[in-house]
C-alpha cells in the first residue's frame, strides 16, 4: 500500500470549533483597513482597534462594579431629576448679615442683568457683590460702577469674578483619560474610560465542550482549498464610431482540474457583474472617468484570485480610451480648448520597471502632439576613505544623464487602431561605499530605461531612450552618464528629437581621479538638437555642471504652461551632492554647503546628481547619488 501525505487545509479552517471572541466589526468599502466598535461608535484603523478593545476591557475591570450601587440608567436619571444626584449637597452661594457671595467657586457666571451703582431702582441690587444691603464690601475686592443680578454658573469653567476673563475651562467630553498611577496600574501610559460603555462583569470561559476535534455532520459551509485559476483579462474598443464600447475578454489557461461555474466582474474593487461559465466577453458602458477592472472565477463557493487589473481612462467627447495593461497612472485634462492626457508609470527609480497601455480612438482627431520622454539616470554615490593612500582618493560621483526626447506634432492617428505607449523608470542613484576604511569605492547609479510610442498600422515606432548612469567615484576614466538619445522608425507626421543633457564630471583631490563630462545624448536628424554635453571637474570649488539646453521646455495648452524635461545631473563636490537635471541639467555641488547625498530630479527624465566625497557623519554613508526622474508620454489636440 501506498502512503500518500496531504497537507489540505479547509477554508473556514476550524469549522468544528463553534467559540467565537468578540470582534470589531469591518467598515464597508475600507478594504478592511478600517474597524468600527460598537461600545464606543467610533471608527479606528485595524492596528488601533486591538489596543482601543484592550482599553475599553481595562476600563472596565477600573469601574469596579462590584462594589457599585449597580444603578441603572434609568435609576440613575431619577436621582438627578429628584436632586439625589452626586451633586446633591454642593452650594455655590452664601450669604450672611455682613457678607454676600454669589458665586463661592469662582464659576463663570453668564446671562446676569448690570445695574449702575448706587442706584434708586426699587427692587434692584444696591451692592456689587448683591443682592440688596448696601455698603457691604464685595467679597472679592473687585472695584468698579455697576452691580450684576441673576444670572447662570457655567459649571466646569473658571472665571476671574471680577473681569468674568475665563482662565480655566472643562472640556465636555464622555471620555476621561488620566496617567495610569492615578488607578494603581503599574507603567506611565494614559488610561482612558468612556463615560457612555455600560459596564459589565466579564466572563470567563473554562470549559469549551462544544470545540471537539471531529468535523460536525453534514456542515454546509465547507470550501475547497484548492482554488481555480484567476482569468487573464484584456480590453479593446469595439463597435463602429458614434457607438463604441470596451469589449473585455478572458481566458484560463490552467484551472488546476476545477469546473469553472461562473465569473465575477469588479470595477473599482466593487462588484459589477455576474457572469455564467460559457460567457468570455462583456460589453461595458462607462461615462467619462477612471477605473481599475479585474475578474474572478468561480468554482462552486469557491472564488480564484484577482485577474490581472486594466485600468481605463475614458473621454466619451472624442470616444478615446487609455487602456492601462500594467503599472500605468493615466491623468486626463480639458482646458483650455484642448484635451490632454499624461501617462506616467508607477514604477519608481527604487523599484524600476516599464508601465504599458495603449491609446485607442474612434474619432478622427488632428493635430494632435505626444512628448515622449524618456527616463534619467541617476547619479553615480561618492566616495570616502581614510585609508593611508597617496594621493588620498577623496572622489565624488558624477551625474546622471538626461532621458532623450521625442516632440511629435500634426498627428493623426489611426481610428480604432491601437497606439502602444511604454513609459520606463528613472534610474536608482548609487550607494556610497560602506567602510571608510577600506579602498572600496562608491558605485555608480543606474541607467534609466527608455520611454516609446508605436503605431501598430503603419510599423511606426518613436524610442525615446534612458539616460546613462553616471559614474561612481574612484575611476579615472568614466565620468558623467551620456544623455539617452531620440530614435524613430518609418516616421509620420512633423517631430523632432532631442538628445537628453549629459551628466557632469566630479570634484577629486587625486590627479589620476580625474572625473570627465558627460557627453550630451544625439537627436533624430538634426545635430542641433543634440543634448550638450556635461563639463568636467576642475579641481576647484566646484564640480563639473550637468548639460544643459534651453529647448528642453515644452509648452503644454491643456495646462496653460510649461514643462522642463531631460537635463544632465551635476557631478558631485567635496561637500555638497550635485544637483539634479531638472531640464536645464544640473550644477555640480560647491566646497561649502553641506549637502552630501546627490539630488534626486523632480521632474521627468531629469539627471540625479552625484553624490559628495564626504559623509555626513564618519561611518554613517550619506553621500550616495540622486536618482533619475521616471519617463513620461504626454499626449494632447484640440478640442
């Protein structure tokens, strides 16, 4: 006989077992990032909840109802309604032959009638501190002209008698919150009691007869472990112009031996239909906006995990869509007289990777324009030693080169023909090295990766390629990253590349260590629109400055204003990291500013900045280089 070992876990897991805790309950639409707890009506996040509970239990067990009259709510009410409250025996007057006080607790007194004094008003008050004998002093030695009648005591709030200026006010809250010590608790935190949770004598259990270690008999609610395989989903425009839907459609290509009963679709993590198991398409009708769509399968009760998730971003004007495939962030815009849209990736210089969709019309648009950018290098991390070595390699690093350009104009795009866009990441910048006391060198960055368009019906394809990384100190021969160049295959329309700036050369005290430029990148067609070129390090102040060019700035009317993109980072100096290539390329870092780490471009396609040659603090590596900007594809025509 054959011994076979399983390991199958049940969903619910321990169905036999029927003791349930007490729980929060989770707030609808919070992807269970939220809990609301019904003794206090309050809504918490997850990871507060447990403690909020803790606090609620421990508040409690302080209340000490056993030794408590154990009033009701109703009970107590008809005290406080008979003046057999707590407060039953509190006064906050007095008065005597020879003295009057209104107001023993210095409360703040409110709504009270002024009186001048003396007066000869028959039944008013004739002394300042009241009610009617006259010549007596007031108890508070307040001076003045007028006398105060009548009036309500603010309980809990505190007032100068005199000014009636509060000095002191009650917060009015069912919450009382006071230092642990103050109820014998050991440790310094804030206990905290809810004046409206009913108390009550906790319970507990000893015994639990009913979780045995059999599976009941005919229980219901078993689900298989074993799930089906989720759906690979796509989208396409479909119908004829005037009347066109997104068509999704679905395949599975290993249900793992499970029949497949039906799908469910979500739009924006909610569910939007339900579907049978012969059915691979669904028609949608969306009104302008954005939304994430996945699909599930279902097998019985049992439900597969997410598809992948399509994002689109529909504009019905022009029946234009953006079909996101993976890690894209689509922004629409209409002013101005124009449309636009920007398609950014949601990848990072930290976590690099390429975001992919396409751009589908049914309308005959004209004129349209696309800046395609693509992402920058980041800067290579300075180095520090205080190894004996002659000359001494105190070097920094250099700069990152701009992403190339591609500025296209008087486009017309096919209709219901999809246009690719992929959209790269910008470069990580590169660390410093770690022990100073060693001859390990900085490294250098990261190159950022290429930003492209293509044209499936006339083979046409626009690269916008990354900037080059820049170089990490100790070498005496790489410098600055080489700006990314702009490519195009089987052009249409009007464009124009450009050449994304080189990084600039870094600071050295060593004559071998010298830190080159950086060479601009090279534009389609045209040299003059070649990405300058960085500088080198001249053994000064300052270290060489990233490439710039003024024809980095592109108007965008959808915006009413302009957009620098794709300068080189700046190499790194003795004190300060280079800046970075936010489109007219980056300065290299001064003697005397402390800034060591390089600066991270902020815009799209910029250089990072080198990193300095010193650290922040010995031992502690700062001086590491700045990353790239991410690409970007930028699209818009009038409206």
């Amino acid at each position: 006989m054959l011994n076979k070992s399983y390991n199958y876990n049940p969903t619910p897991p321990r169905v036999w077992s029927r003791v349930q805790n007490p729980c929060t309950y989770t707030v609808p639409d919070s992807n269970y990032s939220e809990a609301f707890i019904p003794l206090t009506n309050q809504i918490v996040t997850q990871t507060e909840a447990n403690n909020e509970l803790k606090m609620i239990y421990k508040g409690n067990v302080l209340q000490y109802k056993g030794n408590s009259a154990r009033l009701t709510k109703s009970q107590k009410y008809s005290q406080l309604a008979r003046c057999a409250g707590p407060n039953r025996t509190k006064v906050f007057a007095t008065q005597t032959q020879t003295y009057t006080n209104p107001n023993t607790t210095g409360l703040l007194r409110v709504g009270y009638e002024t009186y001048s004094y003396p007066n000869q008003i028959v039944g008013a008050p004739n002394n300042i501190s009241g009610p009617f004998a006259y010549n007596i002093p007031n108890p508070n030695d307040c001076s003045g002209s007028s006398v105060q009648d009548g009036g309500t005591l603010v309980c809990g709030t505190y007032a100068n008698p005199c000014s009636n200026q509060i000095y002191k006010q009650g917060i009015s809250t069912a919450t009382i919150c006071n230092e642990s010590a103050a109820s014998n608790v050991p440790g310094s935190q804030i206990l905290c009691w809810n004046k409206k949770v009913q108390t009550w004598f906790p319970k507990t259990r000893y015994f639990m007869n009913n979780s045995t270690d059999k599976w009941p008999v005919n229980y219901k609610g078993f689900v298989s472990a074993i799930k089906s395989s989720p759906p690979i989903l796509t989208a396409n425009l479909s119908g004829s112009c005037g009347n066109t839907t997104i068509m999704l459609s679905w395949n599975i290509q290993n249900n793992n031996c499970l029949p497949i009963t039906g799908y469910n679709i979500f739009i924006n993590n909610k569910l939007f239909a339900i579907l049978p198991s012969n059915v691979y398409t669904y028609s949608l009708n969306l009104p302008d906006g954005t939304y994430e769509v996945y699909i599930t399968s279902i097998s019985g009760s049992n439900e597969s995990e997410p598809s992948n998730t399509i994002g689109l971003l529909i504009i019905n004007d022009t029946e234009t869509i953006i079909i996101s495939y993976s890690n894209i962030n689509s922004t629409h815009y209409n002013a101005n007289g124009y449309t636009g849209v920007i398609v950014e990736t949601t990848f990072t210089p930290t976590n690099p990777g390429y975001g992919e969709a396409s751009f589908i019309t049914c309308k005959n648009l004209t004129n349209v324009s696309v800046l395609i950018v693509g992402g920058g290098g980041g800067g290579g991390g300075g180095f520090y030693s205080n190894f004996p070595i002659t000359p001494p390699p105190f070097t920094a690093g250099a700069g990152g080169g701009g992403g190339g350009i591609n500025y296209i104009t008087g486009l017309t795009p096919p209709t219901n023909t999809p246009i690719y866009f992929k959209v790269g990441s910008g470069g990580k910048g590169g660390p410093a090295n770690i022990n100073p006391s060693t001859t390990d060198q900085g490294s250098g960055g990261v190159s950022g990766l290429l930003s492209s368009l293509y044209i499936t019906s006339t083979n046409t394809t626009f690269t916008s390629n990354g900037g080059f990384k820049g170089a990490g100190a100790g070498s005496a021969s790489a410098g600055g990253g080489t700006g990314g160049s702009a490519t195009v295959i089987n052009g249409i329309g009007t464009f124009q590349g450009y050449g994304g700036g080189g990084g600039g050369g870094a600071y050295s005290t060593g004559n071998t260590a010298t830190r080159k430029k950086g060479l601009g990148g090279t534009g389609y067609t045209t040299i003059g629109n070649d990405g300058t070129n960085g500088t080198n390090d001249n053994f000064g102040t300052f270290s060489g400055n990233g490439g710039s060019s003024t024809t980095y700035s592109f108007s965008l009317p959808f915006l009413g204003s302009s957009i620098l993109v794709g300068g080189g980072g700046g190499g790194g100096g003795n004190k300060q990291g280079g800046k970075a290539g936010n489109g007219t390329g980056g300065l290299g870092g001064n003697n005397t500013t402390e800034e060591y780490k390089g600066f991270s471009a902020s815009n799209y396609g910029g250089g990072g900045g080198g990193g300095s040659q010193d650290f922040y603090e010995i031992g502690i590596p700062l001086n590491y280089g700045g990353n790239g900007g991410n690409g970007v594809i930028i699209v818009w025509w009038p409206n």
